[in-house]
C-alpha cells in the first residue's frame, strides 16, 4: 500500500493543460504538412500537366490570403462552436483539400483543393490557436507554451517536408500529397477525445492556479498571476459574435494610428520575404539550377530547425532590448540573404548556401516576439486583437509576393528578380520598424503619457 499522503499524489499528477498543449502541438504539426508542400510539389506537377508557375503560385496566394484572413476570426469560431469542433473540422478540410487534389485534371481545381480548402483549414489553427490554448489552459508558463506550439509549423515543415519531396520526386506527387491528407486525419481522433474549451470542462483550474481545496499543480516558480489573470474565461464572457465585433473594433480602433500601419506594413514584407517567396518558390528556384528538388527541401527543412532556434532566442532577446532595434537587424540580415542568393545557387549544396541556410532559419519567425510585444506596448489590452490583423496583413504579404514570384519566373526563366525585390522590400521593413513609435495608446486613441513605454 502506498504511504504516499493524497495531497502529494494530487501534487505529482500531470495536469491535464499537459495533454491538452501536446495535442494541439500535434494538431499544428498535422496541418503543417501542407506549408512547405507546395514548393516540392509544384515542380512534377508542372511536369505532369504544363501547368505555369503563376498558375500554381495564384492557388498558393489564395491559400496563404484565406490563411491570413481567417486568423482574426478563428477564436470567434471556437467560441461559437468549440475548440475540439473548430480544429476536427480543420483537419478535415486539410485533409480534404491535399488527399481530394489527386483528382484533378484543370489547374482551376487547384485553386479549389490547395486554396480554399486547405486555406480554410489552416487559417482557422492559425497563431490564433495556439495563443487560445495558452490563455484558457496555462496562467503560469504561457510564454513558453505560445513559443512550442508557435514552432509546431516549423516542427512540421521538418518532418513532412523531405519525405514529400523525396516521394514526389521518385513516385508522384499523387502518392506525397496523399501523406499530407492521412497524416491530418490522424491527428483527428486525438483532438476529439483530448481537446476541451477550458480547464472547468475538466474540474480544475488551469495550470499555475492554485486553489485552497485541491492541489491539481505546483505553483511555480515566477511567473505569478494577478487576480485578473487567474479569473478563467468562460464561454458565457465570450460569445463567437461579440469575439467578431472586438476582431472589428481592434482593427477600425488600430487603423487610426500610424504605428499600426508600419507595423502591418513591415510584417506584410516579412510574410512576402519568408512564405512567399522562400517557402513556396526556394525549391522550384534550385531544381532551375540544377539541385534536386529532395536536396532542395531538405536544405528547407534546415531552415525549420534553425527557425526553432531562432523564435526561442528572439524571445529571450525580445525582453532585453528594444523590439524595434531587433526588427531593423532581422530585417536587414534578411534582405543581404536575399540580394546574395542567386549567387549562392547552385547544383551543389556548398559553404555559402548552408550559411544562407543557417541565418535564414535564425531569421525565419525571430520578428514574431517583437512584434507582438510592440502590439501589446502600444495597444495595450487591445494588443492581441491588434496582432491578430497584423498577422492577417504578413499572410496578404506571402500571398502577393508567392504569385508575383511565380509571374516573374514565367516572364524571363528565372527567380532572380524575384529575389532582389524581396531584398529592396526588407529595407522598406527595416525602415518601417524603426519608425514605430513605442506610446501606449488608451482606449479612447489619445497617447497614455504616465504609462507610455521608455
């Protein structure tokens, strides 16, 4: 018999914040197959059917606009129907729009399986997401858990991206984009049966709360909550239509100041610079060289890790320095990356493209934490609905840039304009974050001056 007092065996147990943070990792990592796909899968297709480029790169754009645009509305949906209900039927559509797509015989279809289906779908697990499961569930170590499952995108792109590749490139692109489809079905039944809306749908408070008559986890170690911050939201404070008309007000609210617009700008070209032209058009880009395209997606997969790295670091960085100083530097090594890269492309992997490689991954989402802590400085409590469209504005970015640069491709035979536009456009960014102004704005849109930012 165990001499173990209850009160330390309720003390030890895994609070289930824990499970429910591990399943929408996986949920994130799921959909995440489909992100970096399309650069594999662009080339045989292209082989199969004559389909251009900027045919290809138009269902992309579309994908990566309803990706964005769907964002401010996702916690909306999960408010009126549910979390489990939102991301099951996600998955779904994910699975729908990448295991349907094997049928197609018009490039006009595409736009319809790559764009709206799988559009929709990954637009409702956006950041918006993971920033639920972190508020609802965590009080303590919310920082930490918005950081991993920020990385089940990256984390995802590793693992799905080489195997899709190599597929692709030895037996089809149909058998690659049917592994997108199962693996998102997969992650199904683990989101019916584990996900729940809050904590009370359980019988405990969430994790780093603690209560006088149970003891569901250990109080840690900074970190402390207030009052405001233990309260948890229940479904009756947050109804889908009033989440809907805040989505609204935060961004009439933001558009009247300046500082909303460079960073929305700003972001915009980081969305371009990252998804849209790296993440879709990299791949592509190399095979013209030579590369093969596995080789290829396997040195974006790198860019997955190093992005992993690079997020968590930004992070730590985010807290010491000036955001805006961080911005014009990740903006700046960026746009050299660029201006550099059609002379760093080859048919062989070599020093100077893994380099490339190793500093684009640092730089790939390190503008996250910045951003969303200039948006939480200037917009105060209306920072995270501010982020939500800034966010919206950097997938409108990827989604212009992943069709101009499949048009600039098509016109003269190469991405290299391409490129130099994305490198011209990051100075635009460098600039834009610096002229952000650091004053916290009140609700009435007049400049907080006995709390502004220093």
């Amino acid at each position: 018999m165990s001499t173990t007092p209850p009160a330390q065996r309720r003390h030890r147990r895994i609070h289930p914040a824990w499970w429910v943070a591990a399943v929408a990792f996986i949920a994130l990592l799921a959909a995440a197959g489909f992100r970096a796909a399309p650069g594999a899968l662009m080339v045989p297709l292209h082989a199969d059917f004559g389909w251009s480029m900027s045919s290809m790169s138009l269902a992309v754009s579309v994908n990566l606009l309803l990706y964005g645009l769907t964002a401010p509305f996702a916690a909306a949906l999960m408010d009126r129907f549910g979390i489990r209900q939102v991301v099951a039927a996600a998955l779904a559509l994910v699975a729908l729009g990448a295991g349907g797509s094997v049928l197609m015989t018009a490039s006009w279809q595409l736009l319809i399986f790559w764009g709206v289906l799988i559009g929709l779908g990954t637009g409702s697990m956006a950041l918006v997401f993971a920033a639920t499961i972190a508020d609802r569930w965590f009080v303590a170590r919310r920082g930490l858990i918005m950081g991993i499952l920020t990385a089940g995108s990256a984390t995802g792109q590793l693992i799905f991206l080489p195997p899709v590749a190599t597929i692709a490139e030895s037996t089809g692109w149909k058998p690659a984009s049917l592994l997108i489809g199962i693996a998102a079905m997969a992650a199904v039944p683990l989101v019916w049966f584990v996900l729940r809306d809050h904590p009370s749908d359980l019988g405990v408070l969430p994790y780093g709360v603690a209560d006088a008559s149970t003891e569901s986890t250990t109080e840690p170690e900074g970190d402390t909550p207030t009052k405001a911050e233990s309260a948890p939201t229940t479904p009756a404070e947050r109804r889908g239509a009033g989440a809907a008309r805040r989505a609204f007000a935060g961004l009439f609210f933001a558009a009247r100041h300046r500082s909303f617009w460079a960073l929305a700008i700003a972001f915009a070209i980081c969305g371009a610079t990252t998804n849209g032209l790296i993440g879709i058009h990299f791949i592509p880009s190399a095979h013209d060289h030579g590369m093969p395209a596995s080789t290829a997606a396997g040195l974006l997969a790198v860019v997955g890790i190093f992005d992993i790295v690079g997020t968590v670091f930004s992070g730590w960085l985010t807290d010491k320095f000036d955001p805006r100083i961080l911005l014009v530097a990740y903006y700046t090594f960026r746009g050299v990356g660029l201006l550099l890269l059609p002379w760093l492309l080859s048919d062989t992997v070599h020093p100077s493209m893994i380099l490339f490689i190793v500093v684009y991954g640092l730089d790939w989402v390190a503008t996250v934490p910045p951003t969303a802590a200039l948006c939480r400085e200037i917009f105060g409590d209306n920072g995270t609905i501010v982020f939500g469209w800034v966010f919206a504005a950097h997938q409108i970015g990827a989604a212009a840039a992943a069709f101009a640069a499949g048009a600039v491709r098509d016109a003269f035979g190469e991405y290299t304009y391409a490129w130099w536009g994305g490198a011209a456009m990051c100075v635009i960014a460098a600039v834009l974050s610096f002229a952000v102004r650091r004053r916290l704005i009140d609700d009435r849109g007049e400049p907080a001056t006995a709390e502004a930012a220093a």
